[in-house]
C-alpha cells in the first residue's frame, strides 16, 4: 500500500505524461457555456420588469433603504404576473439539470480516462467518452442524492431563524443562536463533503449505482480517514493558494488583474483540476486493491 506522499508524486508523474487528461473539464467549461448562454439570454427577457431595480437601491445601507428595496422588489415581481414567474422557474430548473448532466458526464469521463492512465499509462479521449456515457446517470443521482444529504443540515438554523425579532435592524444579542446555527451548518457541510469525496470514484471504479456508492465512499473514510483529509487539505491548500493570488493583485489595483485572474483560472481547470481527479483515482484504486502497484513499473 502506498503512503500517501509517495501516492502524490506518483500521480504528479503519470499526469505530466498525460496532460490530455485536462480535456474533460476543458470540454465541461465549454458545454456548460454553451447551455448557459441561451438561458441567460431568455431570463434578461423574461425577468426586464426587475431592471427598475438601480444601483442605488442594490447598494443599501440602512435599513429604510433595505425596506424600499424589498417593496419595489415585491412589485416588480407582481407585475410580472404568475406565468412569467412560472416560467422563469421553469428556465432555471431545467439550466440546473442540463449543467448537472454535463457536469456528471464529464466528471464521469475524467476518472475513466485518470484510470487508464494509472493502468496503462497512456490514457485517450475513447475513455472519457465510454465512461461518460456509462456512469453518468447514476453519477447525476448520486449528485442529486449528496445536495440533498447537505441541504438536510439547514434545519440547524431554524431554531436561530425562529428566534430572531421581526423588527429591522436586529440587535446583536438575537444573532447569537442564528450564527451558532451557520457555523455548526458550515462544519456539517464540510464534514459531509469529507466523507462523500469518494463518492463519485466508487461509483465509476466498482461501477455503482448511485447509493451504493454513497455508501461505498463512507466506508472508505471509515477505513481510510487520514489519507482521505491528507489529500482533501492538499487539495484545498492549492485551489486557496491559486485564489490569494488572484485576490492579491486584485486589491493592489493592479492593471494585470483580469489577466492574472484568467491565467490563475485556466491553471486550475487546466493544471489542478486532472491532477486532483488523478490523485483521488490513485487514492481509491490503490486502496481498494483495483491499481496493483507491483505490477505498474515506475519509470525511474
């Protein structure tokens, strides 16, 4: 088995041997543009009453302001009528179903396409496309199943919801029990995504459906917690330190901002994006005894 250090460098060799390993989330980005544009375009038609909305009242700063933004709000909406709201309903339903499908597909296709890289070495767009259209159903469910299991930690608010004054502004004190609420909601959220971070990789691998790759991927955590954080902080520290970056430049003022912020952003869909999918492939494979190391010879 490997350690952990050793399995990130091992990844880091085989991707730079495979930087055709980007094109699934290059192909992502690209779709998901291409669904999104004609969406946006339809909801800049269909929601023009709440263009009376300025500037001025999105910049609120008391809560008099705040008041009229929400009444002059609630009247563009109700002249707008229920068939418009409707179907500006309908149009985002169907954008977050069409651009969850692209995204399962894909994502499907970039682990197929990290584990023939990891078996063979030399990894093809044959196996993205195979995998995508394999997996990615169950993947889609799988998604839908994992924000649901999230959104089930909002009901760690309601208490602090229930208990805040109906008065504008609320005073300090009320805000307690609603803070406390989020905090505990943001460390359910993250603990959860910890432990479902295999999810999709098991599903693919072993060729789950959907819950049982949930499951699979909480058994995994079980046996495999330190390895699993190990590589989610990496992970994590990377795509932070590709935003301090940008976050730099862009409160110095500088006039290389936009073109920092599009290098910082290719580097990750790019560069991190396959890496990660890479490492978290190996991880799971190596682990569950489907990648036999001894009979992958390194190259050194």
């Amino acid at each position: 088995m490997e350690e952990i250090g050793e399995l990130i460098g091992k990844g880091f060799v085989t991707w730079k041997d495979n930087l055709i390993l980007c094109l699934p989330f290059l192909l992502s980005f690209i779709v998901s543009m291409l669904v999104f544009i004609p969406f946006l375009a339809a909801f800049a038609v269909g929601l023009a009453p709440l263009a009376s909305l300025n500037a001025t009242s999105l910049n609120a700063a008391s809560a008099n302001d705040i008041q009229d933004m929400v009444s002059r709000m609630d009247e563009a909406i109700s002249s707008m009528g229920m068939q418009q709201i409707a179907l500006a309903m309908l149009l985002f339903l169907a954008m977050m179903l069409l651009l969850s499908l692209v995204s399962a597909f894909f994502t499907a296709g970039a682990i197929g396409m990290a584990r023939q890289a990891l078996e063979t070495r030399k990894s093809d767009a044959s196996s993205m496309w195979a995998a995508g259209k394999k997996h990615f159903l169950n993947l889609f469910f799988a998604t839908i199943l994992m924000g649901l299991m999230t959104l089930a930690g909002l009901v760690l608010l309601l208490p602090g919801a229930f208990l805040l004054p109906r008065t504008l502004p609320p005073e300090a004190g009320a805000l307690g029990p609603l803070l406390a609420g989020i905090i505990l909601f943001i460390l359910y959220a993250l603990t959860l995504s910890l432990m479902l971070a295999l999810a999709p990789y098991a599903l693919v691998l072993e060729n789950l459906g959907a819950v049982s790759a949930i499951r699979a991927s909480l058994d995994f955590f079980r046996y495999n917690k330190f390895d699993v954080l190990v590589l989610w902080l990496v992970v994590l520290a990377l795509s932070l330190g590709l935003q301090m970056i940008s976050t730099t430049f862009s409160a110095s003022g500088g006039g290389a901002y936009p073109s920092l912020s599009l290098v910082t952003g290719l580097v990750s869909m790019l560069v991190l994006s396959p890496l990660s999918n890479l490492w978290w492939t190996r991880l799971y494979m190596n682990r569950k005894g489907i990648l036999l190391v001894d009979e992958v010879k390194d190259p050194w």
